[in-house]
C-alpha cells in the first residue's frame, strides 16, 4: 500500500503531467464555452449561473461575451498554472485534476441541459 501511495505521488509530481491535465482542462473550457452557448442562445442570459460571466454576455452579447470572456480567463489561468507547474507540479497537478473533473460535470450539466431545452423549445 506505501509503495502504491508512493508511485501516486511520483507520478503527480511531474511537470510533464501538467501539461497534459492544462490540455484536458483548455479542451473542458473550449466545451463549457460551446455549451453554455447552446444553454444562453439567443437572449436568455437568466440561465448562466456565474454573475459575472452573465454580465459580461449581456454587455458584449453572444458568442463574442463568451469567447472574450473565456480567453480572457484562459489567459490568466494559464501563465499561474504554468508558473506553479514549475515549482510546485504536485499542487498543481491535484488541484488541476479537480478542476477538471469539476469542469467535466459542469459541461456534461450544460449539454444535457441544452438536449432538454432543445426538445422543449421549437
């Protein structure tokens, strides 16, 4: 069993994996942006959860809001993950992993929410 949590912990603690996880959650985010447009489109902006978000859709509009606020976000997210991935990948790499499987329900939520309101709505 120690050997095993010691082999977890050695592969968690590559920089090489966090490349990979950064790859999965850029690609979760390309996702959650497609699929927040199919759940907000054309107008109903009541149906984004994030407040923030929500506000920057209704100032710079569908798809441009969503497109500018993700790269924004991608922006930043990216230069502290690699900044941490550098001198802390085990962290990272933890707190990356999360954040993707958090991501994954988020989008996998929005998706089925977008197949309901497709079937509802003509």
């Amino acid at each position: 069993m120690q050997s095993l949590i010691s082999y977890i912990l050695s592969a968690l603690n590559t920089p090489i994996l966090s490349l990979g996880i950064t790859i999965v959650f850029l690609l979760l985010n390309v996702l959650d942006a497609h699929s927040t447009y199919l759940v907000i489109k054309p107008h109903y902006y009541e149906r984004e959860k994030n407040p923030i978000a929500r506000w920057v859709f209704k100032k710079l509009g569908i798809p441009r809001g969503i497109v500018i606020f993700k790269v924004l976000l991608m922006s930043i997210l990216i230069v502290a993950i690699a900044y941490y991935a550098a001198w802390d990948p085990l962290t990272i790499n933890i707190a990356m992993l999360i954040a993707d499987v958090l991501f994954l329900v988020v989008v996998l939520h929005n998706y089925r929410i977008a197949r309901r309101l497709k079937r509802l709505l003509p």
